[in-house]
C-alpha cells in the first residue's frame, strides 16, 4: 500500500502538465494601490482568495492543503536553451511505467504497445468494452506542452477514458519539441487518421485530449479538413491550448490563480516558441483558435473558473457556435488547469467523463467494420 501510495503520488505530479513550475512557499502579492484605470487597463489590489467553497467537498479538501502558487519561482525555472529542455525530458523518462501497470489494472483496461504506419501508438482496451461503443475507436492525443508526455506518460487520461466510457482507444505517442518541434506533432496525427480511415469509417471515430492535447485535436482537424478528409463525428477538447500566444482574458486573470500552469510568461511562452520552432505562432495548425471552424464535428469541451486556458477554452466554444458547430462548454467550479486528472475521483471528474461518454453515444454510429486494427 506505501509503496502504490508514493507511485500514485509520482503519478499526480507527472499528470501537471508543466512539471518543472511546482508549486512552492506561499508567495507574497504586490502591494497595489486602490483599483483605478489606467489607459489600457486597470490595476487589481491584492486581495484575498478562499478555497471555493461552491466545489465539491473532495476537490476543496484537496485545494486547502495547496501552497499558493509562485509566479516569479515558477519562471525562474524555465529552461534556458534547448540542451535544458532535452535534459528536462530525459529526466523524466520511465518514470509512469510502473503506475500505468497498476493503473490500468486498477481501471480493468488492457494497454499494448504498437505502431501505425510510422507512428507510435499504445492499444488502451476496456476489458469491458460498452456495447453501444463495440464498433467505435476515440482516438487520444495526450498534453504536455508539446514537449513532455512521451510514451508512458501520456496514458492516463487514455486509461481513464478507456474505462469509465467503455470506449476502445488509440492514444498517440506522437513525436514533441525540442527534437521534433511543428509540425511533427500534425504530421504523426495525419499519417495515424488516413490509416485508420481505411479500416474504419470517420462516423465511428472520435478524437481529443486535455491542454496541448486539446489543442492539437483541433489543429489537426484544420489540417485534415483542407486535405479534404472525411472529418471524426466527435472532438473532446479538454481545456485546449489554442491559442499559444498570450492573447485571452485569462491568462491575466488567473495569473498567480492556476495552481498548474501558474503563469503564462517563463515556462509557457518558451515552450511555444520552442515547439513552433520559427512559425508564427497565429498559424491555425498552432493555435487553432485562428482557423476556420466551419464543418467542424462536434465537440465537448471542459475547463474551470480558476483555469489559465478558461479564455482558451471559451474563445473556441465560441468560434464553433459563431460557425454553427453544436459545442458543449462545461466549466467547473474551483478548478485550475486540467483539475480533473489530478482530483481525478471527485464528483466532477467522474461527471466530466460520464457527460463525455454520453456526448460520444450521442453523436458516434454504428458500422460494420472490424475494430481488429
């Protein structure tokens, strides 16, 4: 029992996306004058932030026992070059594979090993697979920044949703930043959806992940829409990055909030220009918020009040609402970047994935192939 507590607690940490921003001694705010205008905004006094006393009761015990977050420690522990970054990344290697064994069988999922085409790719299988779900495939993009996430790492959510949705998945090891910076990542997500679609129709699949996960969902729909590709019946877009520049309410307003992400500036910023590798980084297949929305499938989104990316996950709720797409935007109460992975046996993280199964049910068919791919 010790020995799956400190895994389970290794595994929490590796699920905060921006791993290297932990959170640290309370930091003391700046000592604003009254609130005022200024010419282009305004000035916000320090001032007080209960736990939210409107979350559940699991997710508030968890929220008490936080430090608050430390925005100058959190940036001064962005790595300074690419060579840091590539240490970072190694430093973290191997370090899920023992909590993913025991974690899906927690979860009664069956997880291999395997590629597709050129792409590398892990088979996460209920062991009951849901019979409304038997001929359906959720195709999972795991976060991390676009750096991090890497093989064992990126299967927990895979397993999460693989079990409580009863839904077979393909969650994909696609290549990151800094040795494989854009547009790899869009590149590996391509080549993995033209192969799957020779197997199965695009009625049957569905495809998401949380944070640069999210993201990369939606980038990869714009870049399989303008190959004129058949597109997924269902997008989940767990609090997306994208938009990777700082642009969105939120970013400023839950600066010092977020608990994960704590910040924008530092560790974010590089990150982006890291993996954009040179690109502007208003590119849609960047940050897909800048694209056409129009034709795109249905999607289920999720962030919370205390979340950096609220602003991007609402700016794409109404991107697709402005463009006709029926969107299903669920914000939560109390909670920062990706909460639900974290507080993931909560009574909100359980309803996020009920909700999603239902979503799915909802909008994915029936086909006569076989899922033997």
């Amino acid at each position: 029992m010790k020995k799956m507590m400190k895994i389970s607690i290794l595994a929490i940490c590796m699920f905060t996306l921006l791993t290297s921003a932990v959170n640290a001694k309370p930091s003391s705010a700046v000592n604003a004058k009254p609130l005022h205008h200024t010419q282009k905004g305004w000035i916000v006094p320090q001032r007080f932030l209960p736990v939210p006393s409107a979350a559940s009761e699991a997710l508030q015990e968890i929220l008490s026992k936080l430090h608050q977050p430390d925005i100058r420690r959190a940036i001064s522990q962005t790595p300074k070059d690419k060579a840091e970054w590539s240490e970072m990344v190694e430093s973290q290697k191997g370090m899920m594979t023992e909590y993913i064994k025991m974690y899906a069988k927690e979860m009664s999922v069956k997880v291999e090993k395997d590629r597709i085409g050129t792409v590398k790719i892990y088979r996460v299988t209920p062991i009951n697979i849901a019979p409304e779900h038997s001929k359906h495939l959720f195709i999972y993009i795991h976060g991390g920044a676009y750096i991090f996430g890497s093989g064992d790492a990126g299967l927990p959510e895979a397993i999460m949703i693989a079990s409580r949705i009863g839904i077979p998945v393909i969650s994909v090891d696609y290549r990151t930043a800094p040795k494989d910076p854009f547009p790899a990542a869009v590149e590996d997500m391509t080549a993995l959806y033209k192969a799957l679609l020779k197997s199965h129709p695009a009625s049957s699949i569905a495809i998401g992940g949380s944070s640069s996960g999210g993201g990369l969902a939606l980038a990869s729909i714009h870049r399989f829409k303008s190959l004129g590709l058949d597109l997924p019946a269902a997008i989940y877009a767990g609090t997306p990055w994208s938009d990777l520049t700082k642009r969105g309410d939120s970013y400023f307003i839950n600066e010092g909030i977020d608990h994960k992400l704590i910040t924008y500036d530092g560790f974010l910023e590089a990150a982006a220009k890291l993996y954009a590798n040179g690109t502007d980084l208003k590119d849609p297949l960047l940050s897909p918020i800048y694209g056409n929305f129009d034709r795109f499938p249905p999607t289920y989104l999720v962030t919370g009040t205390r979340d950096l990316f609220l602003s991007n996950t609402i700016r794409v709720h109404r991107k697709l609402r402005e463009s006709g797409v029926e969107a299903d935007l669920n914000v939560y109460e109390g909670f920062s970047h990706v909460e639900y992975l974290v507080a993931k046996n909560s009574p909100e993280a359980h309803e996020i994935y009920k909700e999603l199964g239902e979503f799915l049910k909802k909008h994915l068919s029936d086909s006569d192939v076989s899922l033997s791919f």
